[in-house]
C-alpha cells in the first residue's frame, strides 16, 4: 500500500526525529487527543515531503492509540500481582 521508498524514508525518520512531548500539549489540549499533532509534527520534521504524506495512511487515531494500549494492558495483570504480592506492601 505505501510504495518501498516512502516507507523506507518513514521508518529512517521515525528512528531520527525526536518530538517532545511538550511541544504537542497545546494542540492535545485543544483537540484532546495527542495523534493529530503528533503526525503534523512528525511530517513537517521529515526530510523528505513525498514519503510523509503517506503517514499515517489509514490509521485512525483511536486505531493509533489502542495499538500503543495493548501490551501496557496485556502487561497490567502481571504489574498487578507483583505490587499485591510485595512484602513492603502488605
């Protein structure tokens, strides 16, 4: 779906650009929800305009930030029983 040479170009800039969180809260704040802001931030920092176009391509925000939720929750169980079972805690 997204030609080679543009993922390719998406993959190197998703490993080199580095966002700050911060520089997204005033957009979050206005939309309340951190994906839009996230992706305008993420095209406009790539060195090569054509490939960014193509990010996200069909992804949802809701479908972005489930993605991310998965294994913290696939997790949360596991996290919970160690807390539980902690002598300091009891």
């Amino acid at each position: 779906m997204i030609p080679e040479l543009s993922a390719a170009a998406i993959h190197r800039a998703s490993l080199e650009n580095r966002i700050e969180p911060g520089a997204l809260a005033e957009a979050t704040g206005q939309d309340g929800v951190s994906l839009p802001p996230l992706i305008d931030r993420f095209r406009s920092e790539t060195q090569a305009p054509k490939p960014a176009q193509n990010v996200p391509w069909g992804a949802t925000a809701q479908y972005s930030i489930d993605t991310v939720l998965v294994p913290h929750l696939r997790q949360a169980p596991a996290d919970a029983l160690a807390f539980a079972t902690r002598a300091d805690h009891i």
